[in-house]
C-alpha cells in the first residue's frame, strides 16, 4: 500500500459511511498536506478500525468531505493493557513521557499529584497532552488513541487503575489477570525484568498497572499506601532514574518482554 497520511477522528465523525473533518483536520490536510479532491488518507476510528477515506471536495469545505473506501486490516496493538500512573514531573517532562510511551503502547496514563509533586497543570495543559498522544498514535501506527486522565491524587490514581473503564469490562472483571506495579529506586526490591520473566513465562496477563515516582521518589507512606491494595515494589536498576525516564525504561522493558513471548 502507498504510504498514506494517518489521523485519529471522534466515532461521531463517521456518518453513513461520510466523513466529516473538523476545521482543524480541514486545515491540516488541505493547507499543511495540500491533499485535494480524489487523494486518499486514513483514519484512525473507534474500536482500533483504520479506513482509508477518499476526499469528495477541495478543502476547506462543508461536511461531509470525505468518503470511506476501504476497511484497513492492521495489528499494532499489544494484547497486553498497559495503564500508567505517574508523579507528574516538573516542567514539560509529562509531554515527553506521553509522546514516547505512547509510540510504546500505553494504553492509559493516569498522571497523579503525589506529595513531592511541584506541577499543577491547567485545563489547557491537559488538553495539550491529548494532542501529543493523538500525534504520536498517528505516527507510530497505533490502532487506538490512550486515554489520558485528568490529575488526580496519588491515593485516587491508584484506585481508578484498577477499575474497570466501563460497565462490560466490570462482568468479566475479577477474571481478569493483571498484575500491579510502584517503582522504587531506593530500597532491595526485585528488578523489574525478573519479575517480568516470571510472570511471562507461565501466562501473558491481560493488564499491567505500572506506577512512576516524582523528582526525590515516592514517600514510604506512598509505597505503603500502593502495597495496601496490591501493588508490588519492583526496581528498574540500580541508578537512580529520573521522573521522565523511569515510565520510558519501564514501559519499554516490559513492551520488550511481551513481544518476545507473543
């Protein structure tokens, strides 16, 4: 297939087989990508689908501008959920975290204001981070988007990575497999690979809860808290990692572990 320009869209896009493009995307595409009536592109929909959508007009336009032509049969996505809780960092640190980890296949982040977090973000913020996982899910060819929660506490983190996302997820919940994780960098916990290879190696779990500390690391009431509802102490090495490169190294040592045994 002829390398296409990929962009993600709301399932609300999609109507009668028509696509209609928000102003922004109308912007990108016939501005930015100078594609006129007759090229193609994809999207990213609901559920993980790509179609290939042709343009029906020149941009910009009224909607509908497009029209779906083909469904995209691809596999990019891991079968394992990895959701991310991290001590937001100070700075722009959570930009780059998202960005990378995204391309890695975090399927959600959940960023926590723990006791040593500086940063309290705003809505636009927030809203920027979205853009960025949008942006990088388009570039690395994933077949979804990851959630990116809104800020909560450390204590709130926690419990909502271990909810089900909705309500068909709750019936098979309990049956789920999944395994709960707090990187600590002081302190004589398993490294993160051993642990991981023992997990593997009797079944890949369904989920895969990883928790990231702040600039000076988790308080012990922290790590306390997390072990009370079933999270592990687990170690990355033995230097001292910083709050953007912790999630990165974890994620990837654990992305690394589940494709070979896939």
């Amino acid at each position: 297939m002829v390398q296409l320009q990929r962009i993600a869209i709301a399932p609300e896009q999609i109507q009668d087989e028509h696509l209609i493009l928000t102003a922004e995307q109308q912007h990108y595409l016939g501005r930015v990508l100078r594609l006129k009536q007759g090229d193609r592109f994809i999207i990213i929909a609901a559920q993980g689908q790509w179609w290939i959508v042709e343009l029906m007009v020149n941009l910009p336009s009224a909607s509908p501008q497009g029209k779906l032509i083909e469904r995209v049969l691809i596999q990019t996505e891991l079968s394992v959920e990895i959701i991310l809780i991290v001590a937001l960092p100070k700075g722009d640190g959570f930009e780059e975290i998202v960005r990378c980890c995204t391309e890695l296949g975090v399927t959600q982040f959940i960023p926590v204001m723990s006791q040593r977090t500086v940063l309290k973000p705003s809505v636009q913020k927030v809203e920027r981070w979205r853009r960025i996982a949008t942006e990088a899910a388009e570039q690395s060819e994933r077949q979804i988007v990851p959630t990116i929660f809104d800020p909560v506490s450390f204590k709130q983190g926690l419990l909502l990575s271990i909810k089900p996302m909705n309500q068909g997820e709750s019936s098979n919940f309990k049956l789920k497999k999944k395994y709960q994780y707090i990187c600590e960098g002081r302190g004589n916990y398993q490294h993160f690979m051993v642990e991981l290879i023992s997990v593997t190696s009797k079944q890949i779990p369904d989920k895969i809860i990883i928790a990231t500390g702040p600039e000076g690391g988790w308080t012990e009431a922290e790590i306390q808290e997390a072990i009370a509802i079933g999270f592990q102490p687990i170690s990355l090495g033995k230097r001292i990692l910083r709050a953007v490169t912790a999630p990165i190294v974890a994620v990837s040592q654990l992305v690394g572990m589940i494709e070979k045994r896939e």
